[in-house]
C-alpha cells in the first residue's frame, strides 16, 4: 500500500471513529440515564420499594399511597397523590398537574398491550357518583416505525406501567380498569374513594401555581420548602442519584471506547508504537529472566550491550536500512549480508519507499552484497556491526561508471555509515 493511500484510509478512520465517539459523548448519559430510571423502578416494585419507584417521578409526592393492591398471580397497583412535572406539547413548556399517579407492576408480560393495528390498549376510570367515564392513554411507543403508537415502552423490557390520572378530567375515582389490545379486561381495582379534596392537593396549590407562572428560582425553592414543612410525608422527587450514576457510567464508557480505537489505529493504520514496545517489554522481562537463571545455576550471564565497552548485548536488533536512490530510479534493488549462522536479505522496491526494516541477532555480519544494475553505492559497509536495541543504516545509491556483465554483484568495501540506536 502506498504512502498516499495509506494517510487516506488513516485519515478516514480517524474521522469516523473519533466522530462516533463525540456523539456517543453527548447521547450516552441521557440513554444510561434512561435505562437506569426503568430498571430501579422495576426492581423497586418487584421488591415492595413503592416509595423509591414513585421518588423517580418528576414532581412531588405525598408517600403515604392512596392504594395499594396485590393480585393472586403477584401482580398489583400502588397510586399516590402527587404534583407531576410534565411537557405540555402545545406550549412546548413544561407544567406542574396534580394527579394520582401509580403503577401497574409485575405483570410478567401478562398485560397484551403490542398490536400495530387496532390496538385498544387503555386505562378507564369511572366516577359512579357523577355517572362519569374517562380515557388514560397508555400507548405511548411507535415499535414498528409507522408513526403510530403501538405498544407501552416499560412494557417492552420491564413487567410495569406508570399512569396519571390528572385533577380536573374527573371529580372522584371508584374504579380503574386496564383493557389490553383486544378491548378485554386485564385488571381492575372497585370500590375506591378517592378525590381531589385531600390535603395534599391543596397544600400543593401555591407551588403549582408558582411553578407554573415562571416564578424566579430563588422565590421557587422557597416556596417548595414551605410546602415540604406542611407535613413530613410530602417527598420532592429526586432521580438526581440515578442521573449522576449514568453520567459516570458514560464517561467511562466513552474513555475505553477512545482508548480502544487508538489501540486499533495502532496496529491497523499507524506505525503500532504498542507492538514495538510490548516487544520491547519482552525482551528486557526475557533477558533479566535469563540472567537470573544463569546466575542461580552458577553460569556466567551474557552482558548487555554497553556503548561505552562496545560489548555486544545479546538481543536482537531492530535493523532498518534507507537507501536514497535518484531520482529518476524505479527499479528493484537487493543488499545481503551473512554471518556465521545467519543471513540478512533485503529487497527494496519502489512500493516499500526503498526502506525496509527487520529484527536481527547482535553481531558481526560480512561480505556485502549489492544486486542493481549499473548502479553503486557510496557508503554501503562491507562489515556490519550490528548492535544495540535500533539501528539505522542509510545508503545512497548513485549510477556506476564501472560496465558489469550479466548484471554481475557487486562487492562492497566502503566504511561503514551504521547510526547506532541503542536505546537500552
């Protein structure tokens, strides 16, 4: 792969994943926080936790439920008096509605409430003082993409539904009647007696009506701390801990994610400094393991390499060779070495930029051998040292006056221009 098409495809793939990243640090609180809300409220029904479920609900509350009722199969319903805080879609604001509020719980998928056509899904209070019958949507998710509500979202992962019932749709409840998809009674709760003239409702007046007037902040909080001095069991709604945790949870998420894509564009587009150093690692744990055991069965270890000794360490060597050709050269050029044991065979092509690089044991490598027609070297050594962690050898190729016969190799005999790295 060339150079060029190389920087693009790094280029592209920084872009997109360091893209991806940003969005997922600005998406990822609100959907832990999200999945974290409806997952402590299902554990916190499922348990009894009433209170704790209702506390996540925006607004505030009075903790002493109006109804609590458990089924045979250990489904049930819990209803509070409360202040929900909610968007009103006309306005685009959102506003403080005293209501009932509860919970349908652990219904165990029991509930039918997924149809994407005709779906009757709903809750209906009836008043049989005031001979009065009102609707409570329930379907509030579009699952196949029609524009269309078509099922309850807790009821798509979790066994709960949350409902309000609003003052002033109806004066007294005396039953409430869930009816799943197919218009058939699923649960109902008779012989309530609840209305709107409780305390609380009243208590909460003047905070609703501050709240929804655009009181400044400051004048707010007071008023909703004289509200909660009425009476101890009136509770502000706090999902803060919730929200906080999911905040924390996201950051640590999005910080791997970053790390593990520079990780992959190491190995993957970049020059894999982690590889390199993990080899690194290696070598020196490897030799002070060797040297320990040499040490314990009474042997004398092999020194490293000490530049000021010129001792050779018994590692290999990161080996790199740069030839600088003219410029008009397009054609291949080979340069091998040998020892006693081992050979160094390089190959340098216009592809690879005339450079190539490979780990070679420590030693002294002889006989140069340069292979490209018409053309010599300058500073090409005929004894390699090599030696150290790196090392550097650069070589520059000029055309030769001297006429070869059958592309006949050359034999080197310069000096050596080696650039020792050792890095140890």
């Amino acid at each position: 792969m060339n150079k060029k098409l190389k920087l693009f495809f790094k280029i592209i793939y920084y872009l997109f994943t360091f893209g991806l990243g940003i969005v997922l640090a600005f998406v990822m609180p609100g959907m832990k926080f999200y999945n974290q809300l409806a997952v402590t409220m299902e554990v916190s029904l499922n348990t009894g936790d009433y209170d704790k479920a209702m506390s996540l609900i925006g607004g505030y509350y009075d903790d002493r439920q109006v109804l609590e009722k458990k089924f045979e199969d250990g489904s049930g319903v819990v209803i509070y008096s409360a202040a929900i805080e909610a968007l009103n879609e006309k306005d685009k604001v959102y506003e403080m509605k005293p209501s009932y509020a509860g919970f349908l719980f652990n219904t165990q998928k029991k509930y039918n409430v997924k149809a994407p056509d005709g779906n009757k899904t709903r809750l209906v209070v009836e008043d049989k003082l005031g001979n009065k019958q009102v609707t409570i949507e329930l379907l509030n998710y579009d699952s196949d993409g029609d524009e269309k509500y078509d099922t309850v979202t807790t009821l798509e992962n979790y066994s709960y539904v949350y409902f309000e019932i609003p003052r002033g749709i109806i004066d007294n409840i005396s039953e409430i009647i869930f009816i799943d998809r197919e218009d058939k009674l699923y649960r109902s709760v008779s012989d309530l007696s609840l209305s709107y003239s409780e305390p609380f409702f009243s208590d909460v007046d003047k905070f609703v009506k501050a709240y929804n007037s655009n009181t400044p902040k400051d004048e707010l909080e007071t008023i909703g701390k004289e509200f909660e001095a009425i009476n101890e069991a009136y509770k502000m709604n706090n999902p803060k801990p919730i929200y906080n945790k999911a905040v924390m949870d996201a950051t640590i998420f999005v910080l791997l994610y970053f790390v593990w894509i520079y990780i992959l564009g190491d190995f993957l587009v970049g020059r894999r400094f982690i590889w390199h150093g993990m080899v690194w690692c290696y070598k020196k744990i490897k030799l002070k393991v060797d040297q320990h055991k040499a040490k314990k069965a009474g042997e004398k270890p092999e020194p490293e390499y000490d530049p000021n000794k010129a001792v050779v360490a018994t590692v290999n060597t990161l080996l790199r060779f740069e030839l600088n050709v003219p410029k008009d050269y397009n054609g291949n050029v080979t340069i091998n070495y040998h020892s006693e044991n081992r050979e160094i065979n390089l190959l340098f092509t216009k592809d690879n930029g005339y450079k190539q690089s490979m780990a070679v044991p420590s030693g002294t490598y002889v006989n140069a051998w340069l292979e490209c027609a018409g053309y010599e070297t300058i500073n090409l050594p005929k004894t390699l040292e090599v030696k150290g962690y790196k090392m550097t050898v650069n070589v520059t190729l000029k055309k030769s006056d001297k006429k070869l016969e059958n592309d006949e190799k050359q034999i080197i005999d310069n000096k050596t221009e080696a650039k020792d790295e050792n890095r140890n």
